[in-house]
C-alpha cells in the first residue's frame, strides 16, 4: 500500500512540474542553451593528457613502490652499462628494428654494413635550436670515458665487420650470451631474432636486428631537444627505408605510444560526423509520419540538440575543473546517446496517449506523469554506477575518469530534458493543437481546400482534422506512424503466436550456450598495443617485436636491497636457487662463480672479504662494470658493507603475452616474501600489469553491486517488487551475453570493454525497465494480453532508440584504431542482446512465468449496464466538435 501511495505522489509531483515547464516554455528552453555556451566557452582551456602511464597504469600499485625503490638504489645514470630493454624507467629514447622482406640473415656482409650505416646515420641526426646544433653525442647517455652508450650489438656487427675485413675466422656470435674482444659478457637475446643456432649456441644466421638509442631527460630543455630528436629518429629511418627498398625497418619512440593513443581521435573526426549525420537522419524519420500536422521531425532533431547541450555543459566543466582530454572520452557521446534518447522518444510517446481535445499543459502533464518517473529512477543508475566508477575505489585512472564526465554528462541531460525538451514538447503541441504544419508551421487547410492542387502538394499537407473522425478512431489518430503500426498489428500477435514460442526458446537456450562458451574463455587484455590506433608505430613495432624476439621474456631486474652475508657460501647458493630457471645476463652470478674458484669465499671474515670485494673491481678487468651492481656504504670504522646488489633475469622460451608475465610477476614476489633474502624484481612493464586483473575488474565489480543494492532498495519505491526482480534477472542475462560473445569476437576483458560493460548494466535497465513495469502492475486480462499491451506502450520509443543508436554506430566500426574496435564491437553487442531480450526473450518468457493474471469476467446482468449520455459540444472559434462522454 504505501508503494503504491509513494508511486502516486511522485507521479502527481512529475505531473506539476509538467504543467509548470508548460506554462513558462520559453525560460526553460533558453536556459539550457545560455550555460551550455557559457560552459562550451571554456574550450580555451582545453588540454590533452599526455601520460599514457598516469590513465592506463593501476594508480595504487606494489610496482610503482618498488620502481621507487630500484630508483633510489640504483638510479639511471649509475646504470649506464645496464639499459636492458628500459629496465627501470622508460625515459627518453628511440629504437628501431631492422629485417628484411626475403627473410634474409641480417649478419651477413650486405647487412651488416646497411646496419652500421643506419647507426651512422642516427648519430649524425641534428636537432637545431637557437645558436646550436644538438647532436646524439650532446643528449645521450654517457659511458665512464664520456663517450655515448649505444646496443652491444652494435660493437658486435662492427667486430664482425672487422674480422670480415681481417679474414679472421676465429670471431663467433653466440646466442643468447656473446663474448667481445675486450672479455665482456653481452646479452643480445633482445637485439637479435629469428635466430637459427649451430651446436654450442653459435648464431648461423638472423632475420632482424634492433638498436635502441637511449637520451637524457635530465631538465626541460633536455627533455625538450630529446623529443625533438625522437622525431628526426622517425624520419631518419623512414628516409633510409626508401633509399634501401629490400629491408624493412620499424621505428618506435618513447613518444609513439601516447601519439598513437591520441591519434584515435584525430582519426576517428570524419567518422563521428558521418555518425551524427545518420542518427539526425534516422531521429527525424523515426519522428516523422503521414499525418503532417502529428507528424513531430523537429522533436527528433531537438532530442540530438538536448544531448549535445548536455555533453557541451559536462565537456566545459570537465576543462573548468582542470581536467583533460584522452581518446578514451570518445565512448561518451555514445552513452549519452543511448540513454537520451530513449527519454525523448519515451515522451514523445506518451504524448501519442494523451487527448487531442486537452489543452497543451494538461497535455504536457500526463507526459510528465506518465514517463518521468520510469526515467528518473533510470537515470538515477546512471548516476550511482558510474558514480561509483568515479570513486576513488577505481584504480584505472582512465576509467575513473571516463565515469565523471559520464556522470556529469547524465546529469545535465536529465536536467535538460527535463526543462528544454520538455518545452520543445510544449512548442510543437501548439503547433499541432492549431493544426499547423508539423515542419513549415503554416496552418494546414482542410481537403477541400485542396482539390485543386497537384497530388504532391496534397501529399504533402495530408492531415486528419478531429471532425473528421469518429469516437473510435479518435484514439487511433497515430496509428499511421509506421512503428506503431507494425508493432500493433503484426509484431505483437505474432511473437506471442503459441507455435513461435518453442523457437524463441530454444534460440534463447542456443544463446545461452554460446554464452557460457565464450564465458569461459576470457581473457585479460593489458597490451597497450589494444588501445591505440591501427597502422601506427606501435602496431607495427609490436607485431615486429612479438614475431622475432619473443624467445626471451623482458629483462627482469632482481634487486637485493639488505645486506647480506655474501661471503656465506650457502647464501650464495640461495640467491642463484632462487634464479633458477632463469637465463643470468649479469655478472653478479661470474663474480660469486669467480671466488668460489678461487675458494676465497669460504672462511673469510666479512672484512677481509667486503675489501677483497671492492679491489677486485679495479683489479678484475673483467668485473671492472660490476661496481654498477653492488653499492658499498663506508662506516666509521673504514670497514665497508654492502647496502645492495643486483642482478637481471630473462625467462626462456616465453612468448611475451601479459598474462605470463603476469603470472611470472607474481610467482617471483610470493617467492620474495618466504625468501631468506629480501629482494624485488622489477621490469617497467609490471608497472602496468600489476594487480591489473583486479584493477581492472574493480569498477565492474563495484557498479555491480551498487546495482543491485539500488534494484533492492529501489522496490520499495516502485509499485511492485516483482519489477526489480524481473530487471535484475534480465540484466543478468544481457551482461552474461555480451561478455561471452565478446569473447567470441575477439575482444578481451580492458578498460574500454569493462567501461562498455558498466554502460550495459543500465542500458538493458533503461530498455526494460518499462516494458516490465507495464507487464507486472497490469491487472486483469491475460498474459499475453499484457505483453502485447507492453509493447505497444513502449516498443515504439525502443525500437526507435535502437535504430538511431545502431546507425550512429555503424561509422565508428571503420575507424582504423583498436579502440573505437573495442567500442563499437561491445556496444553493438549491448544493443543487440538488449533488444533481443527487450522484443524477443521477454515477451515470450513472460507469457507462461509469474506474475500471474486473472481473466476478466463479463458482467452480463442487465441490471449493470451503464447508460451513456453523449453532449455534443461545437467551439464557435475554432470550429471544432468536442465528444465530452459522462456515464450515469
């Protein structure tokens, strides 16, 4: 009971507020207009976020702390000897990998000198500013003799080169570890690939080779001049690629993956035009009929205007409030769409049940009445699940993000609805209560008026005048509109036909099932590669780096960050068990191999051996870099200790997917807390991977639950409990669809899809919600009855909001960008699952499921019957015939 009393308040408050918007249309259609360009002009202080890290990497993470750690230990430039594959901080630099269309071996003579010749020709690159000339000798990383640190490989093709030119047959390339002539011990797991190996890991042949060119960021013209000469890099080797045709070359920069994450927007403008194009085009003819005076094109085009308004306001306070623009803000018009323009058609389709002889505000009234409370409670889950992404629960920032400018965006257009297209609604009822054209706005003659005229201007001004129809088909004044008609007179008798029943059913446990297949196979999707757009640097890169290096994993550093009893011959042995199983590129492991020879190590006090330590360094020439690996801390006594050391780990036969990776971060650090030894491992990848499953699912997982919390709650708002129980079932059902075929189609678990996916919750809600609200509290009649009576109520507006939302998508599927894929593939299936519950599953499920209905017995004693008594009541002025009906 009190449901009920609360339903009815909230429905004569919504009708007030009708009746008082209609009564002072122009303020509240002017309103909206004047803060969306006050709001819009603060483009001047449009920014784009440049961190990709800051939007994509977990903000909370145990990376980012051991990052934090490696970095005081073990800063850049005590690293200079050690810049595996960008082991601890990306920072400035530019890579390039080199291979040829034939599969040619890149070691051989030709190759080998094209290659130098690339090197050559980078380290000459110039990057001019004002009275100098900045050279890769003037912003590299510099080697203890002040010369610039290159690849080892580099020295290893120029004593190839040599040994060439020698005739010395002597000299061999090893693989993964190679030997220089000077007794170092290099890796070049990562600048050799497509190897093929002799016995004894001798290299025969290589289908690529990659350089990488490491720059100081040191201040901001540092940093300025290096990504300058990023880009000079770019095209350097873009220039060599035309000049040498046979070889092909993949150039990548620290730059390329933010300019390729931002590139989707710039690429994706025409696109979004087309789109808005054919959703204005689809709007105005869903709006549009026969009848020229009923006929409402300007309310479509006026419902895209009000979703417009509201982005502009949210896009203006997002840039007051300093926030910034990413690629990722391309999915926010597509979500305003969905929902705003259900809640215009929604009233536009309450406007068709209202009375034509009723004054415009009573009208306006009954459309409040009727449609703003099912929209309010919509919008109102909207606002709490992607409020909850908005939280500081969520650890993506990009999500985060994404769900306040959603939120704000939401806000507004309700806000907007409410008052400017509410008074639109208001504009066009009088445009047709004085039966003026629906498009021109010229007063429509009657059709004897018209005899005379051509058949297309008489197509054109067709209108039914309310003297010319009877009482009964007075109701039916909109039955012309082609939705409706199809829906009344074929849709809803044949999907409730008992013989169309079984198929719906099977087809929906046929959806079940494939369902569940895909369910099963999701996959967590942290390659950055996913998110940016398609025929760029980073893709092709990647695709180059993923087919010849993926023998080795990403260099790990292991870090050693107490001091130890290195002298302990058992604690030697428990660092190098711990490393077990994996390629040791340092020379940490040689040095310990080294005094064991020399059984140094065993019996010798901690003094004798820290000094031993230390000399060897300047002894040993082949430990002469090793004092890059160990940090020694003077006490007062002149003894010396060792604070840390560290040394670099690669996993073999690993292909470098994320979820490896992943399950290799955190094997290493669950090893790391039952260790006797404190280390931490750390490659700058994991800053990004790290609890990335969680991150990742955290705002799904929390809008989740704050959904169904408000669908709880919320049932004591609504008139019966049983809508939110249906609801909940049916979002169920729709959120379990679109994951398992998004599987199906490619699309792993990421921030995109987990944002698309948070959208589908109250998309399905926003579709449904009325349709079961109409179901549940219809009394009497059958089932069926119901069903059909649903869907003519409000099949309409969904099919209409379907149609426009469908080809606003169908553009955003030929971007060229991995992103707008994602988008468009999870919002089409959002749509699609949504719709095939909304007109297929439902109908037929509620048909033979609770609640149950009871049929309405004919009273058939004469005694009952009503008299009706018709007044016939003509209005001089405007010379129309009013049917007033009173029952005695």
């Amino acid at each position: 009971m009190l449901r009920q009393v609360l339903h009815r308040g909230l429905r004569t408050c919504f009708s007030r507020l009708g009746h008082f918007i209609a009564s002072h249309p122009v303020f509240f259609a002017s309103a909206p207009v004047l803060i969306s360009i006050l709001l819009g002009a603060s483009f001047s202080r449009y920014q784009v976020e440049e961190s990709v890290e800051h939007l994509l990497a977990p903000q909370h993470s145990l990376a980012k702390i051991e990052r934090n750690l490696v970095n005081s230990l073990f800063p850049v430039n005590r690293s200079k000897h050690r810049l595996y594959s960008d082991l601890q901080t990306p920072g400035r630099y530019g890579r390039v990998i080199v291979t040829s269309f034939q599969k040619a071996n890149m070691l051989d003579q030709h190759h080998t000198d094209l290659i130098l010749k690339l090197h050559a020709a980078v380290t000459r690159i110039q990057v001019p500013r004002p009275g100098f000339n900045y050279t890769f000798a003037h912003i590299c990383i510099l080697n203890n003799d002040k010369t610039c640190i290159v690849d080892d490989i580099v020295h290893v093709l120029e004593e190839l080169k040599n040994a060439r030119a020698t005739n010395r047959t002597n000299f061999a390339i090893t693989y993964p570890i190679t030997h220089l002539k000077d007794g170092r011990a290099v890796y070049n797991g990562h600048q050799l690939g497509g190897v093929t190996v002799h016995s004894k890991d001798r290299v025969k042949s290589a289908e690529a080779v990659q350089l990488t060119y490491y720059l100081q960021s040191i201040n901001s013209l540092n940093d300025m001049v290096a990504e300058r000469w990023e880009s000079s890099f770019c095209d350097t080797v873009r220039l060599f690629q035309k000049s040498n045709s046979k070889v092909k070359m993949y150039p990548y920069t620290s730059s390329s993956l933010r300019e390729d994450f931002q590139k989707t927007s710039r690429v994706s403008e025409r696109y979004l035009v087309t789109s808005l194009i054919l959703v204005v085009t689809m709007a105005i003819l869903c709006c549009s009929m026969q009848d020229c005076v009923r006929s409402k094109p300007w309310l479509g085009l006026l419902g895209l205007v009000t979703i417009s308004l509201a982005t502009l306001t949210a896009a203006g306070i997002i840039n007051l409030t300093g926030g910034k623009y990413n690629s990722t803000f391309l999915g926010v018009p597509f979500v305003m769409l969905g929902h705003g323009l259900y809640g215009t058609f929604e009233m536009l389709s309450s406007w068709r049940k209202t009375r034509e002889d009723q004054h415009v505000k009573e009208r306006t009234a009954a459309v409040y009445a009727d449609s703003m409370l099912s929209f309010s409670l919509t919008t109102a889950m909207y606002l709490v699940t992607f409020g909850i992404g908005a939280s500081p629960f969520t650890n993506i920032e990009a999500a985060r993000i994404f769900c306040c400018n959603s939120c704000i965006a939401i806000f507004f257009n309700y806000l907007y609805v409410l008052s400017f297209y509410g008074s639109s609604l208001v504009f066009t009822g009088y445009i047709e209560n004085n039966y003026q054209h629906s498009i021109f706005c010229r007063k429509v003659p009657k059709p004897e008026a018209l005899q005379e005229k051509p058949a297309w201007y008489r197509f054109l001004l067709t209108a039914r005048f309310s003297e010319d129809t009877t009482d009964g088909e007075e109701a039916n004044t909109y039955e012309s509109h082609l939705l409706v008609c199809f829906l009344k007179r074929y849709y809803c008798d044949w999907i409730t036909n008992t013989y169309v029943k079984p198929f719906v059913v099977l087809f929906y446990l046929i959806y079940i099932s494939f369902a569940l297949m895909g369910y099963l196979q999701v996959s967590e999707g942290s390659d950055l590669s996913n998110i940016v757009a398609t025929a760029t640097q980073t893709i092709e890169y990647t695709t180059a780096q993923q087919k010849y290096f993926s023998n080795y994993s990403p260099v790990i550093g292991f870090y050693i960050y107490e001091s130890i009893e290195y002298w302990n011959t058992s604690v030697q042995e428990d660092v190098l068990e711990y490393t077990k199983g994996f390629v040791r590129i340092s020379w940490f492991e040689s040095y310990l191999n080294y005094l064991r020879k020399l059984n140094v190590s065993t019996g010798l006090p901690k003094k004798n051996f820290t000094d031993m330590l230390r000399n060897s360094f300047l002894k040993a020439p082949q430990f002469s870099h090793f004092q890059e690996d160990i940090i020694f801390s003077k006490k007062y006594n002149d003894e010396v200790d060792v604070v840390a050391s560290r040394m670099f780990l690669v996993a073999k036969t690993m292909e470098t997917n994320r979820e490896e990776l992943y399950d290799l971060l955190e094997t290493l650090r669950r090893l790391s807390v039952t260790s006797k030894v404190k280390f931490i491992v750390f490659n700058p990848s994991f800053v990004y991977m790290d609890r990335y499953a969680s991150s990742l699912g955290a705002p799904l997982h929390n809008s989740c639950i704050s959904a169904l919390f408000l669908l709880f709650f919320s049932a004591f708002l609504v008139a019966d409990s049983l809508i939110n129980v249906w609801l909940t079932l049916t979002v169920v059902s729709v959120e379990f669809g679109v994951i398992g075929f998004m599987t199906l189609w490619k699309v792993e678990l990421d921030c995109i899809s987990v944002l698309c996916l948070i959208y589908g919750i109250n998309y399905t809600i926003d579709n449904c919600a009325p349709l079961l609200s109409t179901f549940v509290l219809g009394k009497d009649f059958t089932r069926t009855k119901w069903v059909k009576n649903a869907l003519e109520v409000h099949g309409v507006a969904i099919l209409q909001s379907y149609l426009c939302y469908i080809v606003g998508l169908i553009p955003l599927a030929a971007v060229p960008s991995n992103l707008t894929c994602t988008l468009f593939r999870c919002l089409f299936l959002i749509a699609f699952v949504t719709f095939f519950h909304c007109f297929a599953i439902l109908p037929v499920i509620l048909t033979f499921l609770p609640p149950s209905k009871k049929k309405r017995k004919e009273k058939k004693n004469p005694e009952n019957r009503e008299e009706i008594e018709c007044v016939e009541m003509v209005d001089i002025d405007s010379t129309r015939v009013v049917d007033q009906i009173t029952t005695v």
